[in-house]
C-alpha cells in the first residue's frame, strides 16, 4: 500500500508539473527562428538590426531557441512578404524584416502583392525613422527639391513596389518634380553601389539611419551627397530644418491627402513581423522578448557602433499604423494608385 501510494503521488507530482510547464517554451526548445530580410546584403539598418538581435534575443525567448538571418531580395520586399504571408510555417519560426514600403503594396494594387498587411502578426520596430532623398553631388548639379523640378534627376529602385521607387513617383505627381525612376536593381544595396558608380544620380527613400551607418556615413561625413526632401509624416529634429517635407510640398489639398497615403508606412521605421496564422501565444511571447532585446546593453552597444538610433514602437502600435493606413479615404488611396511607375 504504501508503496502505491507514493507511486500515486509520484505521479500526480509529475502531472502537475507537466501541466505547469509553459507551451511556448516547450516549442521553442531545440528550434530555430529564422529572421527573413527581404533585401540583399549590406542592406543598412533593414539587415543590420535583426543581425545584432541574433546576437542577444536567445536569452529572453522561453525555449532560448536559435536564431539566424536570411535574406530574400525581390521586388521590394514583395516576395519575403509573401512568402512569410502564406508559405513559410504559420508557427513562429520565421520572422520577417522588410523595408516599410511594402506595407501599401496591396493597397496601390502593386503586382505580385498578394498579402494583406493588416491580417500580419506585427512585432516592433527598433527605432522611429525619416526617410530622405538624396543626390550625389558629382552627378548632378542638382542641390535643392526646387532644382529638381527643373532640372530631371535619374533615381534608382528594386521595383515598382519598393519605396525608393513609390516617393519620387509621388513627388513627380503632386510637387512637380522630374525624378527619372529606374527600377530593376536586385537590392536596395546595389542601388546604393550604382550612385557610387555614376550610373544613378540619387535615392529617393533613404532612411536617415540607414544613411547615417555603414559606408554610407561616409558620403554625409565627405559631403558627397546632398539632401533634398524629408519623407514621413512630419519633420525630424535630427534633420536640418531648412530640408522641407515631402507633405508641405502638395500643390492642393487632394494631392497632399494623396501624399498621406503613402507617407503612412515611414511612421513603422523598421517594421517586423510574422505570418497571419501564427499563435496569439508566441506572437506575445516574442513581442516580449524583443522589447527586452532593444534595452539590452549589448543590443544597446552593437547598434550604437553602427551608428543606429534606438526609439522602439511596439507591436500593438504598428498594428493601430497599418490599420489607419487601411482606414483611409478610398479616393486618397484611389489617388496614390496613380503615381505607381510603370515596369
């Protein structure tokens, strides 16, 4: 009897901390994460913030699982979302990071865009950020935004999707500019590579951390660029004042609520995510766990060296951003649609 009895407890014991111990943590045990970056290599702050993640996120995922880094380049980040969107796992183990512009991708009707961005698992978003748009020096005469609806200023882009491509097309519809817009390139990267060449005269759509990081600091430190225009919702105080915003540059009130639809996405800065089927659960646990990551002191300290600002939105509040972008007048949205570029 007495026997039974303690095999009787021994078991209840065991059944209770069965029942106690955590589901995700038990999934996460012994798995991989795998952060998807839907550009190429030297990719800028886009690559460069899920790559210091690897380096301390493990400690706080419950399972402590691994982590790497792929990239998926193409048309802007198009083919990660969808792919993230419905083929890779709906379960947690694939996390994407791609270039906000692909947030409005299905709403501007961009082809191949075949995800719905308010459906998405969102996570965080490292830093608030502004993008710009750029000229190389060398290459144009150009030095303002008023110089450019002069004088025509050759500008490169992945695809149509991508927002290197979506803002200049903006500004040429609702400000009067005359950006040539060359799209094509396997990677916001290798747009980067053929300014440095010559073959491009600017970037439209540069985030201000990714210019102020990797070997693109350099062109600011040299002043071999120079910036035209603020892209976002509103101006950045890291930002000289006298570069004027996209918004301020509408010609009517139309046009600039046109310009708000697009202007949407540049509030996410680096946006993440994960598929639309994944638990609610380990949506949570890795929202958590990656809001501790960016307070981490050797986060801190490896995107500090990189020239990165840190200023985290959270996941609820990237889902309020796309939800209001969906929320928009259908004849802004109608609007916008107008200015994509043709392929």
């Amino acid at each position: 009897m007495r026997r039974a009895a303690l095999i009787a407890l021994a078991l209840t014991a065991s059944c209770a901390a069965f029942a106690q111990a955590d589901p995700v943590e038990e999934f996460y045990r012994g798995k991989t994460i795998t952060m998807i970056v839907g550009t190429g290599e030297n990719a800028g702050a886009v690559e460069a913030y899920p790559r210091a993640l690897t380096q301390v996120m493990k400690k706080y995922l419950p399972g402590a699982p691994n982590m790497i880094v792929v990239n998926m380049p193409g048309a802007g980040g198009i083919k990660a979302a969808n792919y993230i969107y419905s083929i890779a796992p709906q379960d947690g183990t694939v996390w994407g990071f791609i270039t906000r512009g692909f947030i409005s991708a299905p709403l501007l009707k961009i082809p191949q865009a075949n995800f719905d961005s308010n459906q998405l698992n969102w996570i965080g978003s490292p830093s608030r950020t502004v993008s710009v748009g750029v000229v190389w020096k060398a290459s144009t005469p150009v030095r303002t935004i008023q110089d450019a609806m002069v004088t025509p200023v050759v500008v490169g882009a992945t695809s149509a999707g991508q927002d290197t491509a979506i803002w200049p097309a903006m500004l040429n519809r609702f400000a009067g500019t005359q950006f040539k817009i060359v799209t094509g390139y396997s990677s916001v990267g290798q747009v980067d590579f053929g300014i440095e060449k010559g073959e491009l005269q600017g970037k439209i759509g540069f985030t201000w951390a990714s210019l102020n990081s990797g070997r693109q600091l350099q062109w600011l430190q040299n002043g071999l660029v120079e910036v035209l225009v603020q892209l976002g919702a509103e101006k950045s105080p890291a930002i000289p004042a006298s570069v004027p915003l996209a918004l301020d540059l509408a010609r009517t009130k139309e046009d600039r609520q046109a310009m708000q639809v697009i202007a949407g996405p540049g509030a996410t800065g680096f946006p993440s995510f994960m598929g639309p089927g994944v638990p609610r659960e380990r949506v949570e646990a890795v929202r958590v766990a990656y809001m501790k990551s960016l307070a981490d002191p050797d986060f801190i300290d490896i995107v500090k060296r990189q020239g990165l600002d840190i200023d985290p939105i959270s996941g609820a509040e990237l889902e309020r951003i796309v939800r209001d972008i969906h929320d928009l007048p259908s004849e802004a949205i109608d609007r916008a649609r107008s200015v994509l570029p043709q392929q």
